[in-house]
C-alpha cells in the first residue's frame, strides 16, 4: 500500500503541473 500511494502522489504532482500548464495556455 505505502509504495502504491507514494507512486499515486507522484502521479498527482505532474498531473498537476500538467494541469497548471494547460490552464496558463487558455489565460487562466
């Protein structure tokens, strides 16, 4: 379980940032 949520967080990180890229691109 411990390493399957610390992937889950990695995950989340650049989902973010993926995230926070897209919605510089549309002027949010």
């Amino acid at each position: 379980m411990n390493k399957t949520k610390i992937i889950v967080v990695e995950d989340n990180i650049v989902y973010c940032e993926y995230v926070c890229n897209m919605l510089s691109r549309e002027g949010y």
